[in-house]
C-alpha cells in the first residue's frame, strides 16, 4: 500500500532544502530560535516556546525529553568529580567545606547548563527537520520519516 501522509503539505519522496544544523544548534545553546536567532526559545526555565515570539517558527514539535538531563549529568559528572579528586589530593579542605562547596558547584553548573543543552538539542532536531520539525509529518511528532508504512491507514479487520 502506498504511503499517505494524513495531512500532506509536501510530497512524502520529495527532498527538503538543507537548514544550517551547526547555526540551528548555536542558536539555541544562546537560547534563541533555532529558525531567526533573534526570539527567545523558552518562555520559562525549560519550557520551550509554542512558536518564536520573532519569526512565528514552529517550535512545539522538539522532543528533547531526557536528552538534556542525561547530557548535563555526563558532562557535569566528567568536569566535577575529577575537580573534587585534584583537591582533595592537593589540598585536603576540611569534610563539610567540600560537601557544601560541591553540592553548589554542581547545583549551579547543572541548572546553567540544562537550559543550553536542551536549546542545542532543539536547534539540532529543527535543523535535521525531526520530528514534527519535517513538514511532510504533518505535525505528528512521532514521524521519524524513514519507515512510510509505519504511518500508513489502518488495515480493516475482516
Ligand atoms: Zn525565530
């Protein structure tokens, strides 16, 4: 059975137009628009904007899920344990100076870098057309765009 998109707006085997993905990703690490680079991505902490408050881009299709947590933890993890193990070596600070010192340092570079990791990643799904970011999904967000009879009418039941 031949692919049909629900609501077609492009052609489902035509090709879209290359987007600037290393742009899009720089954008949103600035916590901008991946489309402009001028609106604001967030409305709140980590909640992404419906649409760009400048160029009306649709933003709501990005699935960043556990993406930026997992990302935050690794690169966070990679930077601060290392940190914690040259200071203790070097200087031996007192117990409950080291608990509170990196429980903030962590708190702190984890909550900076949560909101900048999730703009990269939503400047990378936009820029590879993820996703409800790909106009031949017809804003179905679960479209991955590689497997048509995935997506195709449900057979009848005889
Ligand atoms: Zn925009």
């Amino acid at each position: 059975m031949p692919f049909q998109p629900t609501t077609p707006q492009i052609d489902a085997g035509s090709t879209l137009p290359p987007r600037p993905v290393k742009a899009a990703m720089l954008r949103g690490a600035a916590l901008r628009c991946p489309a402009c680079g001028h609106g604001r991505l967030f409305r709140a902490y980590l909640k992404v904007n419906d649409r760009c408050p400048d160029c009306g881009e649709e933003l709501h299709h990005q699935r960043a899920d556990d993406a930026p947590p997992y990302f935050t933890i690794v690169i966070v993890g990679h930077i601060v344990v290392p940190l914690v193990l040259t200071v203790e070596r070097m200087f031996a600070p007192a117990m409950w100076l080291q608990i509170v010192g990196w429980t903030l340092i962590t708190l702190i570079a984890c909550l900076t870098l949560l909101p900048i990791i999730k703009g990269t990643l939503v400047g990378l799904q936009w820029g590879n057309y993820m996703h409800g970011f790909d106009p031949r999904s017809g804003g179905r967000e679960d479209w991955d765009g590689l497997d048509p009879e995935r997506f195709a009418p449900a057979k009848p039941q005889s």
